[in-house]
C-alpha cells in the first residue's frame, strides 16, 4: 500500500476560522480532492505573517499543506477569490455561513473527492455575492447540495402511489422525501402542504440550470413557503435545527 504524500497543493475554500494557541487558526476547509480537512495555519494571527489576510472566511486560496501527527499544517497561502461582497453585507454573509453550515452537517471530515460539491460552493460564494437575489441562490444551492448528498427530493410523483402528481396543490412527506397527492394525505405522519406555485418552482430548481433559475422574479410570499418546505426537509435529515436559520430570519425583521 503506497504511504501518503507528504505535502499537496490544492484549492481550498475556507468554511470555518478559529483562533488557536497564541498567534494560529485553525482552519477548516473544503478541497475538490481531499474533502474537508481541519488544518492549522501557524502565525496567521500576527501582523507581519505572509498568512494574514490570505486565510479569510469565505474565501478560495491555493494552499500548499503538509501531513502532520495531528493536524495538517497550512505552508503557503494565497488568495485566489476574496468574495468580498460575503464580508460587506450582512445578510449575504449570513447566507454564507448558512451554506458552509449546512455542507459542514451534511459532510464529515476527511471524505475523498468532492468535485461536484467544491464546485457548487464556490459557486454559490460567488452568486451569494453579485447576484440581485441572493435567497434565491441560497434555494438553489439547497437544491443541488440534496442532489450530491443523495436526499433528491421527489417532486414529480406521488411517492406513496408512485403516480404521476396533478396540476393542484399537494403534501410534501419529510419521512418519505417527497410529494404525496392529496387523496393520499392522511397516509403518514410529517407532511406539510405544499402549493402548486411552490412545487413548481422547486421542479425548475431541480431541472435547470442556474441560469435559467436566476432570471425568475420570484415574490416575498412564495420564497417564504420554498424556504419553509426545503428547511423542514433539511432539519428533518439532519435532526437538528441550524445555528444560521435564526440569525439569517433576526436580520430580515
């Protein structure tokens, strides 16, 4: 069996930043082929180490990373996508750590080859920073991350009859992830209704691409009940509610 490598180069989005000892952070960050990692960024907390300001939170850098006993430890770092648009809104910054928590719950720490989802993050960095709408990015990210987690949700059949479902509101099941038709809704516990409209734009979420979901002007009262179904959905996976969901729901009032 081959021995591990030493030392790699490799893109790394930072999810989390925490101080550590006297002068370090301990960093943890999303790769495309290692998964996430916790590493340590030595001296990054002084003024005058060639770290600082390159291992900010929800940023991209190239890092170069050597094997430690412990922890890995970050040798060289550079920023390649600052995001600054994340750090100077609140509310799009609120949108960030939402994401980077919900990757964080979804993931464990040291999971091989993530393309896909380094992909989808970096992206979703990226639109939660220019974008007109970033709660709709948000929705999208939701929709996709469901995707690569393997949690698809079934939005085109009844998943009790396995039918195809009719253009009229229907149930979404938590517990069996996805729509139930009306005559079927007394069949189970955790349903919730779930409008035509909202179906709807979920299904376009779910087929299209992102720039096709980006042009919808979307009103307050339909992202609320998206928003409702997709987090009852999630907290329900996860079995557990999100740190972010509240102080995100504190800045919109």
């Amino acid at each position: 069996m081959p021995r591990p490598e030493r030392a790699f180069r490799t893109p790394a989005i930072i999810l989390k930043r925490r101080d550590f000892g006297e002068a370090d952070r301990l960093l943890t960050i999303l790769t495309p082929e290692y998964g996430k990692l916790d590493v340590i960024a030595k001296g990054a907390r002084k003024p005058t180490s060639h770290k600082t300001g390159h291992v900010e939170l929800f940023t991209r850098a190239d890092m170069l990373i050597h094997r430690g006993r412990d922890l890995d430890i970050v040798v060289q770092a550079e920023m390649t996508a600052p995001y600054l648009g994340i750090r100077e809104d609140l509310q799009r910054g609120a949108y960030a750590s939402y994401a980077a928590e919900l990757l964080d719950r979804f993931f464990s720490a040291g999971e091989d080859d993530h393309n896909d989802i380094f992909q989808l993050v970096d992206e979703t960095l990226y639109r939660l920073c220019h974008d007109d709408d970033p709660r709709l990015a948000v929705r999208y990210y939701e929709m996709r991350l469901l995707d690569l987690v393997g949690f698809r949700p079934e939005l085109t059949e009844c998943v009790v009859s396995r039918e195809s479902i009719q253009p009229e509101d229907q149930f979404f099941s938590y517990a069996l992830g996805g729509v139930v038709s009306p005559q079927y809704g007394h069949e189970g516990t955790s349903l919730v209704p779930i409008p035509m409209v909202t179906l709807k734009l979920l299904r376009h979420m779910q087929r299209s691409p992102y720039s096709h979901v980006k042009t919808l002007h979307i009103t307050t009262a339909l992202h609320d009940d998206a928003e409702r179904v997709l987090l009852g959905y999630i907290t329900f996976l996860l079995e557990r509610k999100l740190q972010s969901v509240d102080f995100i729901r504190r800045i919109r009032t």
